[in-house]
C-alpha cells in the first residue's frame, strides 16, 4: 500500500511541476541577426543603400551609411515585442 501511494504521489509532483512553466517564446533569427539593443533599450541597425549603384551616390552618402541608425520608437516596440521577446 505505502508503495503504491507513494509512485501515485511522484507521478502527480512530476506532473504538477511540468504544468506551471509557461511555454517558451521562439525568437525570430533573422531579427537576431540584423539589430541589437543598446543599454538603454533601444534598438540599431544597419542602414540601407550600400549595395549596388554606388557610382550615382556621393562619397559623403557613402561614408554616412556605414553607421549605424537607431530605429524609431514605433517600430521598435514591434520588434521587441514580437521578433525579440527576451531583450526587453
């Protein structure tokens, strides 16, 4: 009988245990990928317009491409929310 009770009892911890956790949120990869947070939460990326055509672009445009921008805060409530879970 204490033996029967007591396997009853460990199928009910282990499945109490597996129920409380809440599912994980898969992270977009291409988001991961093409922006990063700063420390103060917000968002960069890389700016389009440095792949081809480059002839017709000044060297001044050119130069200021290769920096990075920082997103707007509309769009980068969107990508945090959804694309990135974990890096707010």
């Amino acid at each position: 009988m204490g033996q029967k009770m007591s396997n009853n009892l460990l199928v009910y911890l282990f499945f109490c245990k597996n129920y409380q956790n809440m599912p994980k949120v898969k992270t977009n990869s291409s988001a991961k990928k093409r922006f990063r947070v700063t420390a103060t939460g917000k968002i960069t990326h890389k700016q389009a317009g440095k792949r081809h055509n480059l002839n017709k672009k000044s060297q001044r445009r050119i130069r200021n491409l290769r920096k990075g921008a920082i997103l707007s805060d509309g769009h980068s409530a969107s990508i945090l929310k959804f694309k990135m879970p974990y890096n707010r």
